[in-house]
C-alpha cells in the first residue's frame, strides 16, 4: 500500500461509488468508516488488512 497520497488520489481511490453505498447503508458511526476503509483496501489491494496501520491516515482522515 503506498504511504503517499495525494487529495485527488485519495478521492479517487478511498471515496465510495455507485453500489458501494448499497452496501454501507445499514452501518452507521464508526463502523461505516471501518467498512468503507475495509472495502476500497480490498479493491485496491485484493487483500483484507492485517493490521489497521495498514490503511492509508489519508484516507482516515
């Protein structure tokens, strides 16, 4: 996973789309934002995390 993002890429790459929402629309709070992070790390990573020091802090934040 890069350690490096840029605003755009962030927003490219970690920002919910179409179905997604499908699919995060029964969580709420701090699940949402874990689900959410859980999922696009699994699209661009083909791999659920480890640790959550593997998710981007860009992307937390």
């Amino acid at each position: 996973m890069r350690r490096e993002w840029s605003p755009e890429d962030v927003v490219a790459c970690w920002t919910p789309v179409g179905p997604d929402w499908e699919l995060v629309a029964n969580k709420s709070g701090p699940t949402r934002l874990g689900f959410v992070l859980t999922l696009k790390f699994f699209e661009l990573e083909g791999r659920f995390p480890q640790f959550v020091e593997e998710f981007s802090q860009a992307a937390v934040d």
